[in-house]
C-alpha cells in the first residue's frame, strides 16, 4: 500500500476487523476508506493480486460491504444523500474525531510514562555507578 495513513477509527476497524461489523459506527468516510484499502491491497480478490478476479464469497461482511459501498457511490454521483444522513455522518465524524483526540492523548501520556521511567532508570544507574566509585 502507498504511504497514506488513515483515521483510525472505530468504524473503519469495525469494517477491517469483524465478521459482522455493527453499521452504527460505520460512516460514510469509513466505506470509503475501507473502499481504498481493499483496491490498494487487493484484499477481496484471489490470491490479493490485482490481475484475479473477485472473490466469490457468501460471506455477510463482503456482500454488505461490497453493496454498501455501490450504494455510497452512487449516492455521491447523484448526490441525493438525505439531510439526515448528511447529519448522521457529521456525527459520526465528530466522533470520530473525538476518538483520535483521545488516542492522541494516550499516546502522549504514554510517551511522557517511557521518558520518566528512562529518567528514574539513568537516575538509579548513576547512583549506582557513584556507590560503586566510592561516592555514596
């Protein structure tokens, strides 16, 4: 895959890690995320090679997806999305939003725990170093 980096978000790894994901989380920029990770890696064709064709699959997750992701495209180019669902998505994306703000702020803290703990191992390393130099 390219270099892109996508949104983690609890609807994308819904679509990327379930069997059955719950479409309560799924917005519409998830489908299309997930849309660009399949064609990038070939996920859902045999052999993941871009050359086979699609896998045939009775499998829910695929045929869901697969029609969802029509239904999300065709909605786009006609663009009758309703307002409500228009409305949906911005929710979803504030949430979104909020979810990577949080891991954002988990990531740091655990940075900031790592950095202190290397400070207090460096600390007692050089105590040691001392005592044994003689320097209690």
């Amino acid at each position: 895959m390219e270099d892109k980096k996508y949104l983690k978000t609890v609807g994308l790894l819904e679509l990327l890690l379930r069997q059955a994901p719950q479409e309560s989380y799924i917005s519409s920029n998830d489908l299309n995320n997930y849309k660009e990770i399949l064609i990038n890696t070939s996920a859902h064709r045999k052999h993941y090679s871009p050359s086979e064709p699609n896998r045939i699959s009775n499998n829910i997750k695929w045929t869901e997806s697969k029609e969802k992701i029509e239904n999300n495209n065709s909605n786009k180019e006609n663009d009758n999305s309703s307002s409500s669902s228009k409305k949906e998505d911005e929710k979803q994306d504030n949430m979104n939003e909020k979810n990577r703000d949080e891991n954002e702020k988990e990531e740091e803290d655990q940075q900031e725990s790592e950095q202190d703990d290397n400070d207090d191992v460096d600390h007692n390393r050089e105590e040691e170093e001392n005592s044994v130099n003689g320097f209690n």
